[in-house]
C-alpha cells in the first residue's frame, strides 16, 4: 500500500512540473504583450515620446473641433520646467503657441506639473483625419542638476 501511495504522488509531481511550466511560460508571454501595450486599444494611433525620463509624455490627442493640441505631462525628480510660449511645439513644422500649461496660463513655466498630470494646448488648424507629427521642447532642471533640453516627439491624426 505503502508503493502505491508513492506511485501517486510521482505522477502528481509529475503533472505538476509539466502543466507548471507550460503555465509558466503562457503568463511570462501574455506579461509581455502587455508591457507592449498590445491588449490596450488607445496606443498605436497618437504617440507621445520623451528623451528623458524626468519629463514623461501621457498622451496626445488633436482635436479638431476646437482646434487644440492636448499633450498630458508629468514631471519627477525635477525642480522647474521651462519653455519658450510661441515657439516650444512644432506641428507639421509649424510653430503652435502654447495657450495654457496646466497653471492656467502661458508664462513659460509649468508648475502644477512636479505634482499633477497636466494639459498642454496649442492653436491648430487640422481637420478630422489629417495627420500630424511634431515635438515640444522644453528646458528641465534636474534635482541638484543643470538645465537640460528634453525633447517630446508627437505623431498621430487629429479627431473629432
């Protein structure tokens, strides 16, 4: 009886580290594919990329049907934010004026963006379907650091 009991338990650890694997490796690919972003259907169609890591890109989205161009920052590990108001983010390699930087206002510097996700806007002049592609550059102060320029890359096709 005593053999038997033993015969069971091989074929459960058996099962176990065969069907345990397999398992293994279907978890680590489906880890993948989403740290790729390929089960979440908002990526693919407008990007947002930074150079830098201390100023991260959210999202973008053109809209056109009140001509805004709306970048979602957030900034860590940085003391300021700068940027030139008429001259910072390009569209189709033309300038789009910054017409609110999360603080209400267009100064140059982004405050609320250390504590909060903000939205960026700019002017534009694109219709429903029309592609775009550009950056906007702005000037980020490390913690205990220099200024240093980080450039956010921006493509995609405006909406309604």
């Amino acid at each position: 009886m005593h053999k038997n009991h033993n015969k069971k338990a091989q074929t459960a650890m058996e099962f176990l580290m065969t069907y345990g694997w397999a398992i293994l490796i279907v978890l680590i690919v489906l880890a993948v594919l989403f740290s790729f972003g390929v089960f979440n259907p908002g990526t693919g169609q407008n990007t947002c990329r930074s150079d830098d890591t201390g100023v991260l890109c959210r999202d973008v989205k053109l809209d056109d049907s009140d001509n805004q161009l709306q970048l979602r920052l957030r900034a860590s590990g940085v003391n300021t934010v700068t940027y030139v108001a008429a001259s910072a983010i390009t569209l189709n390699g033309v300038a789009c004026a910054v017409t609110n930087d999360g603080d209400g206002n267009a100064d140059g510097t982004m405050t609320n963006v250390k504590t909060q996700d903000v939205t960026v806007t700019c002017a534009s002049t694109l219709a429903t379907g029309d592609a775009f592609s550009g950056k906007f550059v702005v000037s980020a102060t490390k913690v205990g650091g220099l200024a240093h320029d980080v450039i956010l890359t921006i493509e995609g096709t405006a909406e309604a």
